[in-house]
C-alpha cells in the first residue's frame, strides 16, 4: 500500500516521480491542476471516484488558458486515473491530483515554445475543515481578477492567492478566509466555495465574481434543487449579508460541504449547523459514496487492486 503515480507515460510508486529542479511550472507557477475524490465504499468494499469526467473537462480548460496541449483525451486520463487507485492498494478515501504543466527546464517567463507534460498521483486524504463549523476571517488579500489570473482555471499560480489568505486567517485565529472580489462582493474560500441560506433559497456568488466553478458547488445545487426543491440563486454578494444569512457553507471536494458557524467574530444563525445545511451534509454523504441510484452517471466504481505490505 503505497500514494502511486502515472508520471512520464508510467505507473510508478510516488517515491519514484521526481522533476528536476529548473522545471518551469515550478519556478512560475505554469501548471493547472485538479483534486479528484476517491471515497471508500466500506459496505461496497469499493471506491467511488466522484464526478471523474467533469474534473478532466475542467482541466482540459484550465490547459486551454494556459495554452497547455493535454496529452490525451478526457476518457484516457479517465482510464490513467482508475488504474492508480486500483494500484495505490489502499482502502481509504483517497485524493487524486492530476497536474498538466509546463515541463522545459529553462528560465524564462512566458506560455509559448515550452514542453508540456502531465502526471497523476493519489494519496489519502485527511480531513479538510470537514465535520467541525468552520470560523472564518474575510481577507485583506483580494481574489484575483479574471485580468491577472483566470479563477475559472485551476491554475498553479492562483494558489498563491489562496495561500496568502488561508495563512493571514490562521494566523489571526480561524480556520478559513473569505476573499472579496476588487469591488468588495464575496468571492470564495481559500479552496472552497460559499453558499448562504435565506428563507428557503440558496444564494451563491457567479462565476464571473472570479470563483473556480465548483463541482461540488454545482453538485450541491442540483441535489437541492432536485432532492430538497429549494433553488439557487447566483448573484453578488455583500460581504454583511453573509453576517445575516441563515446559514452558509463551503463545498469543496476537499471539503465536502463545511458548515460555517462564525465571520469576523458575527455568529451565523444559530452558531450550530442550520437544518438546511444538515439536510444536504446527508443527502451528499450518500450521493460521494455511489449510494444514490438517481446519480450513477457521476460515480465510478473501482475494485481495489491487491493490498501490499
Ligand atoms: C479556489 C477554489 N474554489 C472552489 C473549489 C471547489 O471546487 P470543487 O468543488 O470542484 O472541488 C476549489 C477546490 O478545488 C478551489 O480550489
């Protein structure tokens, strides 16, 4: 049982996927990325790779941004990815990053006239914020802007953003940041995005308040709708609205969905976790693990391969 990886057109231990150190995407931040999730179906005794087309199609998109040539179609690296997970052994929930990147060893800024190259890895995957009500700080850094980085991309670089805020929040004693847009409506979270709860509605910022286009937001806002009739709405948000909301939430395949209890020291709602908020935490628990027959289109069911020592 060992994190395994496809890195340079092979399967390979983890321990064994080295890039040298002149690598461009490290030094420039020129890589897009994704974070997969693998749920262990212990009833099953399978896992259940959650929405694994829809993330290979973003990631295809974030290559379209950073003029990144994926190296093969959506349903091969489909195929790439099922075959580490049934190779890593293991019987956890287990987070799978595939990377597309810019590969030339050489110093230069720029898109253009640079190699390419893609690799996959899966590891288990700790808990994120998950299970304990999240209390967040809104940030001092701003979310990027569709003219510096493209949010929509999953791209290496933003995530100097995110961790620019997520370490000023830990410092100042929470658990999470919320970034505000330059004109001051919320964005998202560090590595999440956010939801408020009024009435019977839910309200989440769009996609063109530079957020990354969730799949589990948009996972979150079909159950609700087709489980529970409660509709989302997609528009600006004030940052004190969140402080009068109902309810709010993250989701985040990390994540799942984290129920917010505190922003900038103002209890939301009842300070514990709103029915509403509660009643999707268990509708998604069933749908990640393939339980729900209504969404099979969004599982993949892997056979675990041998378990090493
Ligand atoms: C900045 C950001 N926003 C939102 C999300 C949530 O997206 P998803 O639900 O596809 O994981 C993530 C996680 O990938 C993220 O990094």
């Amino acid at each position: 049982m060992q994190p395994y990886a496809f890195f340079h057109k092979e399967f390979m231990p983890l321990s064994q996927a080295k890039i040298g150190i002149l690598t461009h995407a490290f030094h420039y931040g020129t890589g897009c990325f994704e974070g997969i999730r693998a749920n262990w179906n212990e009833k099953q005794q399978k896992f259940c790779i959650f929405r694994l087309k829809e993330h290979y199609l973003r990631l295809h998109n974030s290559c379209r941004i950073l003029k990144i040539v994926p190296p093969y179609p959506v349903d091969v690296m489909c195929q790439l990815t099922e075959e580490v997970v049934q190779r890593s052994g293991y019987r956890e929930n287990l987070y799978i990053r595939p990377v597309a990147y810019k590969s030339s060893e050489v110093i230069g800024v720029r898109l253009h006239n640079l190699e390419d190259d893609f690799f996959i890895i899966a590891t288990p995957l700790p808990p994120y914020l998950a299970g304990s009500s999240v209390r967040c700080g809104t940030s001092s850094w701003v979310r990027v802007d569709d003219r510096m980085i493209p949010a929509r991309g999953k791209i290496c670089g933003i995530y100097v953003n995110s961790a620019l805020a997520k370490t000023e929040a830990y410092e100042n004693g929470y658990d999470e940041a919320i970034l505000l847009t330059q004109d001051g409506h919320v964005a998202e979270g560090s590595g999440e995005n956010v939801f408020l709860v009024k009435g019977n509605l839910l309200v989440t910022p769009p996609p063109s308040d530079n957020i990354l286009e969730g799949i589990t937001r948009q996972t979150v806002m079909q159950v609700a709708q087709e489980e529970m009739g409660i509709n989302t709405t997609e528009r600006h948000i004030d940052r004190s609205e969140l402080y009068l909301a109902d309810e709010c939430f993250f989701t985040g395949t990390a994540a799942n969905i984290a129920p917010i209890a505190e922003i900038d020291h103002r209890t939301i709602g009842t300070g514990g976790v709103g029915h509403i908020t509660s009643r999707l935490c268990d509708l998604l628990k069933d749908v990640m693990l393939g339980e729900n027959p209504k969404y099979t289109e969004w599982y993949t069911l892997i056979t675990p391969g041998p378990a090493e020592s």
